[in-house]
C-alpha cells in the first residue's frame, strides 16, 4: 500500500483533478470518457460537498481523487436523501496500490460524520463489495437508466439506514448534461 496524504480538494487543484480524471478513465470500457466534465460541472452544483471531494497526493501530486454528491431515493411515499460517489479516480501509473481503497474508507468516514447515512454507486461489481456495497437491488433501490444490476450498489453507513428506504435514484441534472 502506498502512503499517500488524503485532504479536502482545493481550488488550486482544479486543473490536477481533471487531467487526472481524463487520464484514469481515459481507456475505460465502461466510460464516456467525460467524468472529468462532469466533476466541474458538480462543482458549481447546490449538490456539491466540499468536504466530500477528495484528493490523495504523494510528493505534492495529486494522484488520486474521489467525489460525493448528494442525491435523492424517490418513490410514490417518500424520498430520501444520500449521496453519489462519481467518480473515483486514480493516475494510472498509481493504479493497484490501493489509494482508490483509501479513498473510499475516508469519504465513508466524513460522510458518516457529516451526518450522511448512505451511498449509491455504479461501478465494478468485483471491486466495491470489499467495502461494504451491496446490491442495490437488495435495498429495492433502481437507477433511472438501464444498466447491469450487478453494477448498481449501495452502502448504508448507519446500520438500517437503507431498510424503510426504497426507490429509485434522482441525479442532479449535472448528470445528465
């Protein structure tokens, strides 16, 4: 594991994140290739926490990044509020030395202490299982878009968080643009 330094992202790292975001999807099977635009878009988004984006830097570089935005569960009862992590991004040459599993561990934390009690993700349906995610199909949670229920997943950070909650994710428009 490489000992990296974790720290709230910065205006001064906005040029860093975005290079690093382009170069860690860049040849992604499953991506658009876009998340980098995406993250400048939650940025200026009533959805974006700063306390919840996240860089990890090793010398003074930025070398890993990580977001949560916050999004609604909605049903025809209710609706409940959680958070988005999108995306989660390491420099590829930094890849395999768990800083993305850094990340995640201390996002989950100041999320919890923040007050937040869960997270939706879509991602790789081998990788997030090992901190906790679960299928979010197993807490009747759907996407709004058709994708491989394997890869849509959910955390409760408070046990029992999720169990009255069911329904079906509301991005911010930043999502979808």
């Amino acid at each position: 594991m490489l000992n990296v330094s974790i720290r709230q992202e910065e205006r001064t790292d906005a040029e860093a994140v975005f290079n690093l975001i382009e170069k860690a999807f860049e040849n992604e099977l499953h991506s658009d290739q876009k998340e980098q635009f995406l993250v400048e878009r939650l940025h200026q988004s009533n959805d974006f926490i700063p306390e919840l984006s996240l860089v990890a830097t090793r010398d003074d570089k930025v070398v890993g990044y990580i977001l949560l935005s916050k999004i609604l569960i909605e049903s025809d009862t209710q609706t409940n509020q959680s958070l988005a992590m999108a995306p989660v991004a390491v420099l590829p040459e930094y890849q395999g030395q768990k800083i993305g599993a850094q990340l995640i561990e201390e996002t989950h934390l100041r999320a919890k202490s923040l007050g937040y009690d869960s997270i939706i993700l879509l991602g790789h349906e081998h990788y997030y299982p090992r901190f906790g995610y679960k299928l979010a199909s197993n807490f009747n949670i759907t996407l709004p878009f058709d994708v491989p229920d394997e890869n849509c997943m959910a955390i409760e950070l408070i046990k029992g968080a999720l169990e009255q909650v069911s329904g079906t994710v509301v991005y911010p428009n930043e999502f979808y643009e």
